[in-house]
C-alpha cells in the first residue's frame, strides 16, 4: 500500500529551510540580534546565509559577532535543531520554553 502524509491545520505556515528542515526561533533573540553562540549554536546551528543566497519575501539577514550572515524571518533570525534528523521533525519546538518553530503570520 502507499503511506499517507499527515498534515495539520496549520503545516502551511510552519518555516522550512530550502533542504526541507525545520526552522526555530529562539525567544532571547530580542530586536533580531542572535544570542545563540557556542554550546548553544552546537544544539542550535544557525541557518547561515551564503552570498546571492535568495529567498521569498520577509525574509532579511542578520549579522553574527562572527561575521557570518544569518537567516531571518520577521526579523527573528532562525535556527535549526540538531536532532531533527528528517525533513518534517520538530523535536525542538517548546523546548526550555524559549525554542518555537519558526511561523509565518
């Protein structure tokens, strides 16, 4: 038989990054600037923008203390999670209270 894909109510307005994966915003990123560095970018990697990189409107990059360009959407920059390990999982959403997927309004 085929196997089914189960969608929710709301599966259209949950954030993916091109590869498929799912975004995450973290709440302490307050005015757009990410706070996510170290062990937390580890658990959380940043989803990185390359140069000529495109994407659809509402989305901008951020700046890292690094340099690097960060993805952002609404100005909440966006993350993934590292145990996500499929297109569709969202193991990190609620986590601590602060890890939301990504939404679009």
């Amino acid at each position: 038989g085929s196997a089914g894909v189960a969608t929710s109510a709301n599966a259209a307005t949950q954030l993916a990054a091109p590869n498929g994966m799912t975004l995450y915003v973290f709440d302490k990123d307050a005015g757009g600037v990410p706070t996510c560095y170290k062990d937390c970018a580890t658990m959380w990697p940043p989803a990185l923008a390359k140069t000529g990189d495109k994407m659809d409107t509402g989305w901008t990059t951020v700046k890292r203390t690094d340099g690097a360009m960060q993805w952002a959407y609404g100005k909440h920059p966006v993350y993934f999670y590292s145990k996500d390990v499929k297109k569709g999982d969202k193991l990190g959403d609620g986590i601590g209270g602060v890890w939301h997927v990504a939404m679009a309004p």
